[in-house]
C-alpha cells in the first residue's frame, strides 16, 4: 500500500513540474509560478505526517 502512495506522490510532483515547465516554454511566466506554492503546501503536510511518524518511534525506543 505504501509503495502505491508512494508512486501516486511521484507522479504528482512531476506533473506538476512538468507543467511548469511547459509553461516556462511557451512564455507564460505568470502559470509557471503557479504549481510552486501547490509544492510547497504539498511538501509541508507530508514532511509534517512523516516527522509525526518518526518522533513517535523514536520516543519508544528511547523507553526501552
């Protein structure tokens, strides 16, 4: 299951990025700036949920 959100993840990332990208092309600067804040809410909740995860695993190992 994990690996399957996982690949869900990628290909968002580089739709997005690829978007951007062709917009950089075509000289819409305006919608190529417009995945980026997208990215970057993207990257803070799950940088957050991951380190939510880890925080608590090694808080467990620590009481052993």
């Amino acid at each position: 299951m994990m690996r399957a959100v996982a690949w869900m993840q990628i290909v968002v990332v580089v739709c997005l990025l690829g978007y951007s990208i062709q917009c950089l092309f075509k000289g819409d600067f305006e919608q190529a700036c417009l995945p980026y804040p997208v990215l970057i809410i993207y990257y803070l909740v799950f940088a957050r949920s991951k380190a939510g995860c880890t925080s608590g695993a090694e808080s467990q190992d620590d009481k052993d």
